[in-house]
C-alpha cells in the first residue's frame, strides 16, 4: 500500500513560559557530583611500590624481547 503523501514529522508541544538560563553556579555538567577522596586512599600504598611494579614488568618485557632477538 502506497501513501500518498508523506508521513509528518512528530510536532513537539511549546512551552508555556521560555525556558531560563542556568545560574552560573549550576553551569558545570559536574557541579555537585564530585565526592571527596577518603583519607585512607592517600596512605594505602607508598609511592615506590606501584614504581617498583611497573619497573619489574618493563624489566621483563625488554628481557624477554632481547631473549627473543638473541634466539633467533
């Protein structure tokens, strides 16, 4: 079945009143949703452990590529 003419886009419903501008202080997208990061998190490891990881795993990974190279 054909129509004959086409189908009209939905028409949305005005508002009543023009909407207001957004107080400068609630401007932000994060205004209010940000929390505060619990004392506890700030002394849960000592700087040089996540070092000490990551320097074991590069340490690895470039002895493992040199390894390879020489095997070859």
């Amino acid at each position: 079945m054909a129509l004959d003419r086409p189908l009209a886009p939905p028409e949305r419903p005005v508002p009543a009143y023009p909407p207001t501008e957004t107080p400068e202080c609630e401007a932000s997208t994060c205004a209010g949703i940000s929390t505060p990061e619990a004392p506890e998190l700030h002394t849960a490891w000592p700087g040089w452990v996540p070092l000490l990881v990551i320097a074991v795993l590069v340490v690895g990974c470039v002895g493992f590529a040199i390894a390879r190279i020489g095997g070859w």
